[in-house]
C-alpha cells in the first residue's frame, strides 16, 4: 500500500510538472503570435430596443391570451416604426490612468459620423479619477459631441469622482443615482522618500538636472524645501485649472464651497448643483423607449487565437499551482 501510494504521489507531480511546463511554452508562443500579429479592432453596435422589446414580448405572450397579444404587437411594430431620433448609449469605467480614452476615442468618432443634433449621447460613466492628462483628454472627447451639437446627457450609478466628475460636468445635462459619488474636484500627489533607508545603508543616490526645477520632489535623493514648495504650488495650479474647468461648464455652482477635494452621494450632490437630477441610467433610457431608438456603441479590440490560449493557459496555469500547493501541504 505505501509503494502505492507514493507511486501515485510521485505520478501527480509528475503529471503536474509536465502540464505546467506545456502551460508556459504556450504562454510564450502565444505572446509571440501576438506580438507578431497584432489584434484586430471591432466596433460593436448592439440595438439596446430590439432587446428590451424581446423581453417584453416575452413577457406579453405569457400575460396575454392569443387576440390580446396579436394587438399589442401591431401596436408595438407601428410604434417603433414612427423612431426617427436616436441615442446612442456609451460606457466609460475609469481606471487610474484613464487608458480606456483609447476606446471612448473611436465611439465618439463612429457616433459623429452619423448623429445628428435630434439625436443624443447617453455616457454611462463610472471612475474615481486618476492621472490629470488622461482624464483631461478623456473630456476633450466628450467635448467634441458638444463642439457639434449633439445633446449629451452623463449618468453616474456608483462614483464620478475627481477625473471622473471632470468628465461628467461636460454634459448638457447630468443625473446621478441617489447614493452615487460624487465631486472629490480637488489634486493629489504622494509619494514615498527611501533617502533615510539608503542613508542608513551607506547607498550614494546622485542625479543631474539642468534647470532649477527639472525635478522638484525625488523617491530617492534628500527633498529640499524649494523642491518641495515648488511641487506644493505646481498643485495648486493644476487645482486653480480644474477649477476654472468645472466652473466652465456649470457656471451654476458655488466653486470654492464645492472645490475642497470633498465627496458626496447623489442627494447632497443635487442641492449643491453638482448634478441636475436624481436618476439611474436604467430608468433614464426607459423613459426615452418610446421617443428614441437606442443602440449601444462600444469599441474593443478582437483577441486572435494566440491570446485566448494565453489567456486561457494562464486560468489553468494557476489552477494547477493551487493544486499543487495542496499537495505540498498534504504531503
């Protein structure tokens, strides 16, 4: 029993060495292919009436009886045939270097080549900032619907926060759900200083700059106070533009009580001008059903075969490192 047994321990882990080492060769020749043949990109319209009329169709056979449900559906086929006007429907999840900009840059441009000013634009917004340059260009997309006068409307179910909320006050208009987040218009840079630890261990840092202000504050080198006001100041500036920018676009608000880096939820964000309403986007594209016809508009990249065995090598590479852990820890 115990040639057995050690018999099949010793033929799991070999079984599980060979699967791993057959995982990676995967992983590399499928990042080959992939750098070999780039990924293609597609531009996805997904007709969003279509899909609600589907499931309530659905529903009306099981409600109605045959005469019943035969009426509603001439009525439906007549209604939706009387939709001239559009919206298009955009998603927008922010991740901290805004890279989704990329994607939101090929959907207002595909938006633009066909709607027109009776049209709209609804943007699904959720993020809680991040790097300035990406989130200012991410509003200069937006901006473009309005330098052509396609009605944009921003709603925010979670958070538009910092960058996000300087997206959102593009909108000609902005609804928001009641606990949503929202505001936070203010600048922030942190960073750690490691000169005490490499001082401690007798480790020189040198740098070079030419201009007094090439770097201001450093991970590695002493800070100065110069370095560190200049710094202070450079924020200040970036706060003052951010500032300026929200102001712009919803000249309404109070800017210096709601421009102190605070947050708050969809209630308090409506007494304070922020957002114009309290609405989900759920219920904000149900009430434009019968007036509108709704697509979604959404731009990603195809992933070639090379990648999904990647991707798909990597999911059974770590299910078999946790099996093998097991066994460690059984043994």
């Amino acid at each position: 029993m115990e040639f057995i047994y050690e018999y099949g321990l010793f033929l799991a882990k070999t079984v599980t060495f060979v699967l791993a080492f057959a995982v990676i060769v995967l992983l590399i020749v499928g990042a080959a292919a992939s750098k070999a043949r780039p990924s293609k990109a597609q531009l996805i319209f997904s007709d969003l009436t279509e899909q609600y009329h589907q499931r309530v169709e659905q529903m009306q056979q099981k409600l109605l009886n045959k005469k019943q449900f035969k009426s509603w559906s001439k009525q439906q086929a007549n209604a939706e045939k009387l939709l001239t006007k559009r919206l298009y429907v955009v998603d927008f999840n922010g991740s901290m270097d805004a890279k989704e900009v990329d994607a939101l840059r090929e959907e207002v441009t595909a938006i633009l080549s066909v709607a027109t000013p009776e049209d709209e634009v609804l943007l699904r917004l959720e993020s809680g900032g991040g790097v300035v340059h990406g989130y200012g260009l991410a509003a200069s997309q937006l901006d473009r619907l309005r330098q052509q006068n396609i009605p944009l409307t921003v709603a925010v179910d979670k958070v538009a926060a910092s960058g996000g909320y300087m997206m959102a006050c593009i909108g000609h208009k902005l609804i928001a759900a009641p606990f949503a987040i929202i505001g936070s218009i203010g600048v922030i840079a942190q960073l750690p200083n490691f000169h005490k630890l490499l001082q401690k261990h007798d480790v020189d840092f040198e740098q070079f700059t030419a201009g007094e202000f090439k770097r201001t504050v450093t991970l590695f080198a002493k800070n100065t106070e110069s370095g560190r006001e200049k710094f202070q100041q450079e924020l200040e500036q970036t706060h003052q533009l951010f500032k300026r920018f929200v102001q712009d676009h919803r000249p309404e608000l109070e800017i210096d009580k709601v421009a102190t880096g605070e947050h708050w939820f969809g209630y308090q964000a409506l007494e304070l001008n922020l957002v114009d309403m309290l609405q989900t986007s759920d219920d904000y594209m149900l009430s434009h059903l019968s007036t509108r016809h709704i697509y979604q508009v959404k731009f990603q990249l195809k992933k070639g075969i090379a990648e999904k065995i990647g991707v798909g090598s990597a999911g059974i590479l770590s299910i078999w490192w946790q099996k093998i852990a097991q066994i460690s820890r059984l043994s």
